[in-house]
C-alpha cells in the first residue's frame, strides 16, 4: 500500500486515504471485498475506475497523472527498473520482510519470541538480494537513473522496516551504494507523508 501513496505523493496527485485492517480478528470487511476480492491491499478508485494490485494501480498512476514520470522511455533503463522490481517481489520482501523484519521487530513488539532458525535461514538469501541491488545500481541518485522510479518506491517501504533490525547493519557491510540510497531516500517528503 505504500507503494502506492508514494507514486501518489512522488507526483504530487491528491488523494483520499481510506485504511482497512485486512488482519482484523472478524476477517477482511465485506465492503473492502467488493473492492479487492482476493481481500488484500491496495484497491484504488479513480472517477469511477476501480483497479487492485499495486503494479496495475501505480502503473496507472504514472500514466494518467501529469508530473515526474515513474518508469523510464529508455528500454534499458526500464527493463532494469522492472528487473529490480521483481527482485523486490519474488525475493526481498519474503526474506527481509517476513523472515527478518517480522521475526525480529514486530515479535519482540508482540511479546513472542523470534524465530531464530528462520531468521538465520533467512541471512544468505538477504545477502543475495542486497548484493544484487547494490551491483544493478547505477551510480546517480537513485536506484536507476537520475528520478525516482518504480524501483525506488518499491524498493523504499522494505528498507523502511529491514532497516529496523540490527541484522540490517552487518547485512549492508560493504554495500555502499545501497548504504547511499537510503540514506537520501529515507529522508524525501514523500517518506514522510507516507509513513505508517
């Protein structure tokens, strides 16, 4: 969901927030079912246009509201983009998320103790996925290029949370370039008005 606030604010669009607890002990609401069937988030509406999925919605975004542009025109630049984001889905979030994050953050804020074995489990393949961003960065501003793109607001509400756990400081030993990003993407507004 996140994602999708900071593609809204990144091109400085105007929107209601409408939050549901998706969690909740007496199940996904009926009414957020009609919006989202599978009952996750985020489900968007836009003048009578409804989309779930955050691919399709900030896709859309992107296309149907003037400002910065999210996905680069060069073919290159875009296909690194989209690479990073796949990266981000089938393999950074699982792992920094849920198997580190999770574990280590919001267990102790729970009062349950973490999962030590998943967390170790999870170690080489964080390794792998923080290596791959650091080497696929080229050496501007952000992630690719020299503007935000779908790269970095994927990439931005993971690093939000990983770097949380003290894992993170040991994890990001020797990634300089990725050290770099964050500590300046951390800081835009769009972070900012978004946070949790």
């Amino acid at each position: 969901m996140r994602i999708v606030r900071l593609a809204l604010e990144e091109k400085q669009v105007k929107y209601d927030l409408v939050e549901v607890d998706v969690f909740a002990e007496t199940g996904v609401p009926k009414e957020h079912l009609t919006r989202h069937p599978f009952g996750r988030i985020p489900a968007s509406e836009h003048n009578g246009f409804h989309l779930y999925e955050t691919g399709a919605i900030v896709r859309y975004i992107d296309d149907a509201f003037p400002g910065c542009k999210l996905q680069p025109t060069d073919p290159k630049a875009r296909a690194q983009v989209n690479q990073i984001v796949g990266i981000l889905d089938a393999y950074a979030y699982q792992t920094l998320i849920w198997d580190i994050y999770v574990e280590r953050v919001v267990a102790t804020r729970d009062g349950r103790l973490a999962n030590e074995q998943k967390i170790a489990a999870a170690l080489p393949r964080a390794t792998v996925c923080l290596s791959e961003l650091n080497r696929l960065m080229d050496d501007q501003e952000f992630l690719i290029g020299g503007g935000v793109t779908f790269a970095d607001l994927y990439a931005a509400p993971i690093f939000a949370c990983f770097m949380q756990t003290p894992e993170a400081a040991s994890l990001m030993e020797g990634f300089e370039k990725l050290i770099y990003w964050w500590q300046r993407f951390a800081i835009r507004d769009s972070m900012f008005r978004t946070q949790p």
